[in-house]
C-alpha cells in the first residue's frame, strides 16, 4: 500500500500545483481590450474571456461593430461591462480612450491579403503602422500586458518552397518574405516582441509576447467558406490547389482563443513573466497533418463534395503561369488594377510541407488544446452545412 499511497499523494500534489498556477494567472477583475473583435478569431476570444474570465470590463474595438454580435453577448455577459470603439486602428484619439485604465490587450486586428489585392501602403498602414502605434498608446495609458496575434506566414516558407515538418520556435530556417502581407505581419510581430520590457508613464514595465498559429479554420472562416463556393460552381467537386504530401497543420479557432487567454495569463504571472515576455510561440494543436487541399475535402466531403485527383495543371506550368500574371500585373498597374488569381508566393505556400510543434507553448504558457480533431471537424462542417442551402441559392441566382 505504501508505494501506491506514495503515488497517490504525488499525484495529489502535481494537481495542486498546476490549480495554484491557473489561479495565479487569473485575470479577475481585469479590463481586457480586444481588437479585431468583430472578426473571425476576435469574436471567439470575446466569447472565451465571457465564459472563462470574471472581467470587469470587455473592450471591443474594430472598424465596425456588429449589431449582432453585441445583441448575442449581451445575453451571455453577467457582470462583465461591454464597451464599444468604432474606428480605425490608427485613429490616436481613438486609441487613448480605449486603452484608458485597461491592463490587458489581443492584438487581433490585421488586414489578410494572401492575393495581393490591398495596396501596400494600406496593409503597412493597418499592421504595421496600427500595431506601432497601439504600443506607443499603451505605454502612455500604462497597460502593462500586450499579446499579439502573428501567423505562421512570419515564419515562410521561402521562395524555394523549402519544407519544415514538426519544427518549433529553435528551427534554422532561411526565409526570405516576398509577400506583402508576411512582411508586414513580421514587421508588426518585431515592433511587439521589441517593446517587451518598456517603461510605462507610472514607471511599471510593458510585457508584450506573440502568437503564431497555423493556419485557422473553424465556424466563420472566410477562407473555408470560398473553398465551398468554388466547389458549388464545379459541380461539388472541390478544386485541388496542394499536392496530397504538401502536409501542413491546421489548428481549430477555438485551441487558438485558448492560447490567447493562456498567454495573457502568463504575462500577468510574476514568475512566468519574463520567461514569455519578449518571445513567440507557435500554435497548433492536434488536428493530422494534411494538405490544404485535402483539409477542404475532410470538412465538405460530409455534405456530399468531392475532390480533384491531382491539380489541373502540374506545378511548373503553374508556377510560369503565375509568373507571367505577375509581369501582366506590373505592366496593367499604372492604367488597371488587376489582381491574378494566383501567385508564385501562394502556389509555393500550398504547395510546401510545412509543420511547427505546440510543445512550448504547452511548457510556457500551459497551453494544451481543448478541441481535438473530430470535434472540431464536426463543428465546422455543421457550420457550413447550415449555411450551404443560402449560398447554393445565391451561387444558381447569379
């Protein structure tokens, strides 16, 4: 009996640990500046801090807010104070009054271009620029914890397509980014990580960390909506864009929103602090290691869409193809604005094994992922089967 009581009282006290430290990263009573929040992972971390969190304050910041969402939290907010800010990022007056007396912000807002169709100048202005200037207005407004949502785009791959299969945050990688989009996202990420440690106005310090999920799918996901609506105009079959090895890991919206809420615990943890501070964590979870192409199919085909054998055109041809839309693109640009539907950086994405490991995040942030694979697949094919009549009527009217 002895060694099992042994056991049994290690067991005990390994548990007790772990609850004494999500106690201690608690954020009750906190005031929590979301921004992006109307957004595809900003409405989840809404949700997540409502039924995770004792807050005395919810800010909601975006370019603008959605009657119906704020309808549907109202129901589901107890005690927490929900507070709106319309505007733009990088609106300064509009930054001050909303990161007034607050102590934690998400970063979430950022314009997603993966086609080049958003001017540069508006996507530095938006992710750089915006970001840059959150900081400098938390530093003013003393918030003393800043957690940043990146992507895995910061990280390639690189124009040669050079995979990386279960790599982390140690992984040797030659990238050099070409897209607009992952240069601005990696310039917003630096700014972040940079001002980790600054001093604010009462003399406290600035702890700031970034997160670099995967690709995110899940219910509302703008990119997994598009696939549908390519495959209803093909017949319901679905289009191949990746080769079936081109493997990558997708990682559910839901395991993200908590990787978000357990870093800006960590941040407020004296002990853990200036271990996560400064730094950047990959964010997947246990979704199998897939094609993009291949991860449509595993969420559509149970509404009855199939899927390409192989891609229409072998890469190569692909990969000229897109070069000489590019060229065409260049010379248009002073009379047109023409937009191809693919490119070199997007071909060579899709078509890149590309992986990254969760495992400090896990270690650091005591991050472990709430939604595994099928559940998660459930929820977002429920999703699409519930709004796949509306788009089927509205693809056939047109």
């Amino acid at each position: 009996m002895r060694p099992f009581w042994s056991l049994y009282q290690s067991s005990l006290l390994f548990c007790l640990s772990i609850c004494r430290q999500t106690v201690a990263m608690s954020l009750t009573g906190d005031v929590c500046l979301v921004t992006g929040a109307c957004g595809f992972l900003g409405e989840k971390m809404i949700r997540l801090l409502l039924d995770e969190e004792k807050l005395a304050e919810i800010r909601l910041l975006d370019r603008y807010i959605r009657p119906d969402l704020i309808q549907s939290l109202e129901d589901c907010r107890g005690e927490t104070k929900l507070s709106m800010f319309e505007g733009d990022i990088r609106d300064s007056d509009l930054l001050r009054r909303a990161c007034r007396g607050a102590t934690v912000v998400f970063h979430i807002a950022s314009i997603i271009d993966v086609i080049g169709a958003i001017d540069y100048s508006e996507l530095h202005g938006v992710n750089v620029k915006g970001t840059q200037l959150l900081l400098e207005t938390c530093i003013q407004e003393n918030v003393d914890s800043f957690v940043y949502t990146s992507s895995i785009e910061v990280a390639g791959p690189n124009p040669q397509g050079e995979p990386v299969i279960n790599g982390n945050e140690d992984t040797v990688y030659s990238c050099r980014l070409k897209f607009p989009y992952s240069k601005t996202k990696k310039e917003a990420e630096q700014l972040c990580l940079n001002a980790h440690g600054e001093v604010l106005q009462n003399g406290s310090h600035l702890a700031t960390c970034a997160l670099r999920p995967m690709y995110i799918y899940g219910e509302g996901c703008r990119f997994t909506l598009g696939h549908m609506r390519d495959g209803i105009r093909n017949g319901d079959v679905l289009l191949r864009t990746s080769r079936r090895e081109a493997k990558v890991n997708p990682v559910y919206v839901g395991n993200v929103a908590v990787a978000h809420l357990q870093a800006a615990r960590a941040l407020k943890d004296a002990k853990k602090r200036d271990v996560v501070g400064g730094h950047f964590y990959f964010i997947s979870d246990n979704t199998p290691p897939i094609s993009y192409s291949d991860f449509n199919h595993a969420v559509l085909s149970p509404l009855g869409f199939s899927i390409q054998e192989r891609p229409i055109l072998p890469f190569p041809v692909l990969y000229l193809i897109s070069f000489l839309m590019e060229i065409l693109q260049a010379i248009l640009c002073p009379f047109l604005k023409f937009t191809p539907p693919l490119n070199r950086q997007l071909l060579v994405m899709l078509n890149t094994p590309f992986s990254f490991s969760y495992l400090k995040a896990q270690r650091d942030l005591l991050y472990t992922p709430r939604y595994e694979w099928e559940e998660a697949r459930k929820r977002t094919t429920d999703w699409l089967a519930s709004i796949l009549a509306r788009e089927r009527e509205r693809i056939n009217f047109k």
